[in-house]
C-alpha cells in the first residue's frame, strides 16, 4: 500500500524538521518547501494528499497558497498553521476552504500527528467516494446505453411486425442502423442460394456504387465468413478483401434463418470516429436476429398465401366441375321435359293442320288438338319459372325468407330425370314421397338450399341401384324447420360417416368428394345443423335444422288483375320478332282493340311522335334501340303514356334499368292475351284516374 504524502511548507528549518519527523515517524512520505512557490512547484511534480502551509511566508504568503492549492487540486485537504496573534487569519483560511489550522508554537508536537491523520482520513474518504461515483457514473452509463439498445430492440420488434414485405423490412432495419450506431455505411446482404453468394438488398451510403454487380461468395472476406461460419465478427484491423463497401467492414453479424444463415449486416466505421465495442456488436447481433425472423416470417407468410392461392383454385376448379356435373344433370332432366313439351305441340300442330285442311273440317277435332298445345306451352313456362326460382333471378323473388317447401318441390322436380328416368332406363323405380307440413318461412338463400337439396337425393339415387323409396319431410321443431330426406338405400358404414364432409373423400370410383363437403360450408353459412343416420344395408337419414326468418318474406310483386279494356284501344306493339309480333297483334286485334305492329324501336318513336295511343308494348331485346332505349325516350316525349316491356330474360337483372326508364311494368314471357290484356287495363285505367 502506497505511503500517504504531505507536502509541509514553512520557512522555518526547525519547524519543518520536526514536523517531518513526526509524520515519517507515523508512516508518511513528506515533501518539503519554503515557500509557496516552492509548493507550487512539488504540486505539479506530485501526487499530495495533505498540504501542511504556514501562514507567513516570503511572497505569496500561506492564504494566497492556499487559494491555489484549491484551485488546482481541490481534492488536497490544507492545514494552516498560525501563531495565537493571527487567529482571525485563520479563521479566513478555514472559510477559504482549509481543512483545519494549528496553533503556533506547538503545545505537543503529537497534536500535528492528530491533524494530519484526520486531514488523510478524510483525504482517502474524498477520493474512495469520488471513485465510488465515478464507477457509478460508468454503471449508469452503461446501463443507459443498455436501455437504450433495449428500446431499440423494442420499437424495431414492434415496427417490423406490422410490415408485409421484405423490402420494407431490410430499409427498416439499416435505417435503424444508421441511427443507433452512426454507422457511415450500412448494407444488408442476402444469400443467393443457387448461386452461393451474398448480394445487397438494402444500404445506406452507398447509392455512388453499382450494388447490383456486387456479390461475395460464401467464405470469402468477412461478409462472406460470417454468413458461411454463422458467427459475428468485430473487425480490428483493415481487411482488404472487404472493399465492396468503399471503406472497411468494421463490424459483421449473420442473420439467422430457421435452417440456415440467410444473410449478413455489414457496418463500416461510426461517423464520429469512435470505435465500435463489443456491446454494439450485441445490439447489432439483436437488430440481426429481430430482421431475420421477421424476413422468415414474411416468406412463410408469402409461401403459405401462395400454397393457398394454388389450392383455393384447384378447389374452385373442382367445385365448379361439380356444379357442372350437377348443371349437366339438372339440364339433361330439362332437355328432357321441354322435348316431351316440343314433342306434344309438334304432333298435335301438324295433326290441327291436316284437319284444317280436311274437306270438311270438324272444328270440334281442331280444338282437340289445339288445346294440349297451349297447355304444353303453359307447362314450358312453368319449368322455365321453377328455373328462374330456383336459380333465383326472378325480380320478384323473395330474399332472405324462404318457403322450405316450394325449395324441396322445385328440387324434386327438377332432379325428376336422375330419380325417375335414369333408374327407369335400368329397370329400376324409386319413387319420391313428399310430406312436407305447413311451416314457418326460414332465413336461407334458395339456390343454395337447392344444392344442398340436389346434392342429397343424388346421394340417395346413387345408393339404391336396384331401386328403392325416398322420403322427404319437412316440420316445425321448437324454434327451427326440420327437414329429413330419408332413402332405403346401402348405407354408410361408421368410418364412411365419419369422414363424409371431409373435402375430397369419395367411396365412388369416378366422384371427386366435394359433394358433401359443398353441403356442409352451405348449412354451415345457414346457421343449421345436419345430422347423419346411416348404418349398412340399412339405408340413411339426413336430418337438418334451419334457423326461422328474423323479418317477414318480402311481398312478391304480383302480376296485376282487372278486367281487360274496353275494345278500341289504341295499341303500339314492338317487337323485331314477326311471328311473336304476328301473335300478339292477332289476339288484340281479336280483343277489338286497333293496333300498330312496328318491327323496330326508330319507327316506333316516329309513330309515337305522329300518332295518339293509349299504351306502348315493347319487347326488350331488339336491334339498334332497345326496348328500354324506346321506353326512356318514350316517357321524354310522353311522359304519362304507360309502357308495357316484354322479356324473356330475368327481370332482376335489368331492374336499374327498368326503374331509370320509368317503364310501367315488365311483364315475362311467355304469357297469355288475358294476362296482357290485364295488364293493359289496370295501367290505362289508372292513368285516366290520374
């Protein structure tokens, strides 16, 4: 342990010996001088830990020494030494800073010792608490750089994962970088793994260079070493096989993948000039470890939308080649039932026309056969209405509330081909038993309805080739509609019903296993619940629960009803179609009415320029202008003569349409002259009332 060191002042020789004594005696280095000049100097020269100094000295006397001794080193505690007649001198010098002062001449010499030990105590206890401080400093120091890499950390966290993009991520990053470290360059490189090389994907100081040339092999350099070996480096010394960056590479930590190093951050020096430490290196390796995961992340995130994009399409493909094969059924039944339509009105037309043309035709004969072609062709429109319905494109057609039984009798009628005709090519017969009770509207979507109905007596079909019995019943329970289609067919084994509304599970050698899973997602957007009751041999039971309607079935726009017109009224028909047009003019003419037949929509507005009539029928489908164009310009010029538009098309489809044009009311083909004429009379009397 180092002697402690007093530097005693005094021009008195005798005095400064005996004082040296004492303390050497006590265990002390002592310095001597005789003035305060002197003192000065051995101040500068040594380390003193207490100043002994007379107040009388020749020049700079002991105050003026003392106020420089503080100046200097104030750590340094002075005792002033003073005789009894400069006590008030003393008392300037404790008040300027001196630790003590003692009386001249000495009473007992070991009195010095006293003072000055107490004056070292408190000398070690300044500098051990100063030492104390500044280590505490240092801690605070450190601490804050460590809370401050810590926030860093945090906010860069919470940054990175909001963003989506890799790109956004590495700018990120080196800004943060940039920031924190006062990097002067920053990059960040990423592995080319076919080509086994880093090359820059995001920098900072370094738009001068050509980065889209630079690349660095895998083990080469520090960039390369570091990505190759996994392990940051903190560089000391110049490497010159790193000047990609224009300047050395002073620090370099890898990125981390989830397999393997993805990359590496590469620094050059720090602006200030301050070399990095090793808790930079940490921070660093943090920002690496936060950026490589959050780059991870972001290409599963992009592999799995892919994956998904990839499946959602081959899913869609196949549900929409189930929809087909449900379309191609439900049409081929169609197809079947207009050509038995086709079939009738063509035999009993060509055998009307040989009894026409008969010497003597017997009208009674003539009606005969008439009559089974208009009920024919009422029988069309009423398949090509349950069409319409079922797709649910009719303008009219209830949404949100639904009649579960008209969805279960369009659905049998419509499947009537896969249930009656196929079976029946075979020599099988299944027949359909509805028992269906008066229920409450239900909240649904039709055509889904439909499918889920289609889909289950196909089902059913399938499973009783040598034919059988369905029964589908409909009830209320509690607060839902139940709904039970019941088959005689083979049967589920337990496994087979387990996995039934699984995607792509099929027992059937040429089904795709969407079917039921279709089912499934519709009753599952429904709110219903389905339950299967199956066992082999022994036939199955679907049985289904469908929430009620929450709002009454909106009120369906019914076709008007009144009394025909009076005969004589003026009639402008439109229609491009001469034999529609032909027909129609005869059943008004027939009516009385008189009537102008145009083919075309430009005629007709000259005609309705020229001419007075009562009411414009137009069809909607015609060259040039079409049937909406005429109506709109129509109401231009007339704005209260009513306009009646004909169309074979769905009606909801062109709502907007109908609305802007002001048309008075659509009504679809096919119809009768007495639904016409009704319409007519409702329109043309309310005018007149208006």
């Amino acid at each position: 342990m180092d002697k402690p060191r007093v530097l005693v002042v005094d021009d008195e020789e005798t005095l400064v010996y005996v004082i040296r004594s004492i303390l050497e005696t006590n265990g002390c280095e002592v310095i001597t001088a005789g003035s305060a000049e002197s003192a000065l100097t051995q101040l500068e020269a040594n380390a003193i830990d207490v100043a002994v100094c007379d107040i009388v000295l020749p020049g700079m006397n002991g105050l003026q020494l003392l106020a420089s001794i503080k100046h200097r080193r104030p750590e340094i505690e002075v005792l002033i030494m003073t005789s009894h007649a400069s006590i008030d001198t003393a008392v300037q010098a404790l008040r300027a800073g001196a630790y003590d002062y003692l009386h001249k001449p000495f009473d007992d010499i070991e009195e010095v010792w006293t003072h000055v030990s107490r004056a070292l105590e408190k000398s070690r206890l300044t500098r051990e608490n100063r030492q104390l401080l500044e280590h505490q400093a240092r801690l605070n120091a450190q601490l804050s750089d460590k809370l401050r890499s810590l926030r860093t950390l945090v906010e860069a966290g919470q940054e990175m994962s909001k963003l989506t993009r890799v790109p956004q991520l590495l700018d990120l990053i080196v800004g943060r970088v940039k920031e924190v470290l006062e990097a002067e360059r920053v990059s960040v490189m990423l592995l080319d793994e076919h080509r086994q090389t880093l090359r820059i994907a995001a920098s900072y100081g370094m738009d001068h260079l050509p980065l889209d040339t630079i690349e660095v092999p895998m083990g080469e350099g520090v960039a390369g070493s570091v990505a190759s070996n996994g392990e940051p480096v903190l560089v000391t010394r110049d490497d010159p096989t790193d000047s990609f960056m224009s300047a050395p590479v002073r620090m370099s930590v890898p990125l981390p993948g989830w397999r393997e190093t993805i990359g590496v951050i590469n620094v050059t020096a720090r602006r200030s000039g301050v070399p990095f430490s090793p808790d930079d290196l940490q921070l660093l390796m943090g920002l690496a470890g936060l950026v490589a995961s959050s780059v991870e992340r972001v290409r599963h995130t992009m592999e799995l939308q892919r994956a998904y994009d990839s499946l959602k399409n081959a899913q869609d493909q196949m549900i929409a080649s189930e929809k087909l094969k449900a379309i191609g059924q439900m049409a081929a039944g169609v197809a079947h039932d207009f050509n038995n339509i086709l079939a009738i009105i063509a035999g009993r037309a060509a055998s009307g026309l040989r009894a026409v043309n008969a010497k003597k035709p017997d009208i009674e004969r003539i009606r005969q056969y008439l009559e089974p072609i208009l009920q024919a062709a009422r029988e069309g429109a009423a398949t090509v209405k349950r069409i319409q319905d079922y797709s649910r494109i009719r303008r009219d057609q209830p949404r949100g509330a639904v009649n579960l039984n008209t969805v279960v009798q369009d659905a049998v009628e419509l499947s009537r081909p896969k249930w009656k005709t196929e079976p029946g090519m075979r020599g099988a017969a299944i027949d359909v038993v509805q028992e269906l009770d008066e229920i409450p509207m239900i909240r649904g979507d039709i055509p889904e309805l439909g499918s889920v109905l289609s889909n289950l007596l196909f089902n059913a079909v399938e499973a009783m080739p040598q034919g059988g019995h369905i029964v589908i019943r409909t009830r209320r329970q509690d607060d839902r509609v139940r709904l039970d289609v019941e088959d005689s067919g083979v049967g589920m084994s337990d496994e087979t019903q387990r996995r039934l509304f699984e995607p792509f599970f099929t027992t059937k050698e040429t089904g795709q296993g969407l079917g039921m899973s279709i089912v499934h997602g519709i009753l599952m957007r429904h709110g219903a619940e389905i339950q299967v009751d199956s066992r082999e041999n022994g036939g199955t039971r679907y049985s289904i629960l469908l929430p009620l309607a929450t709002e009454p079935a909106p009120t369906v726009v019914a076709l008007p009803r009144g009394a025909p017109p009076a005969p004589g009224m003026r009639i402008l028909l439109v229609d491009d179609d001469a034999r529609v047009r032909a027909s129609i003019a005869d059943e008004l003419e027939h009516e009385g009415h008189e009537l102008l037949a145009i083919g075309d929509s430009r005629s007709a507005l000259e005609a309705i320029e020229a001419q007075e009539f009562d009411v414009v029928v137009t069809d909607l489908s015609m060259p040039g202008l079409t049937g909406i164009d005429l109506a709109a310009r129509c109401k231009e010029r007339r704005p209260h003569l009513p306009v009646i538009l004909m169309s074979g098309r769905a009606t909801e489809q062109i709502e907007a349409e109908v609305q802007r044009a002001r048309i008075d009311y659509v009504i679809s083909k096919p119809f009768t002259s007495e639904e016409l004429l009704s319409v007519i009379g409702v329109l043309t009397r309310a005018r007149r009332a208006a």
